[in-house]
C-alpha cells in the first residue's frame, strides 16, 4: 500500500490527507472544464447539422 509507505518516510497523516484532497479537488475541475468544452462542441455540431 502507498499510504503506510508514505507514512513510514515521515509523511504526515495530515499532509497525506491535503495532498489527496488537492488531488481529487484538481480532477473535479478538471473534468468540469472537460464538460463545457464537450457541450460546446455538441451544440456546434448541432448548429452544422441544421446548415
């Protein structure tokens, strides 16, 4: 397990904790971000198929 291991090379239960917020905080806006970009494309789509 990478936790324990972490926690062994002076990692705090803590630190471990923020980081992996950090982490799951950054891959939400990240697939927010992805999205809008994927419904912005949908909707162009839609625009061409009605030219």
């Amino acid at each position: 397990m990478v936790i324990p291991d972490l926690i062994e090379q002076g990692y705090s239960k803590g630190e471990l904790g923020v980081a992996l917020s950090a982490i799951s905080i950054s891959y939400g806006i990240d697939s927010t971000a992805y999205n809008e970009k994927h419904e912005e494309e949908l909707t162009t789509r839609q625009i061409l198929k009605k030219l």
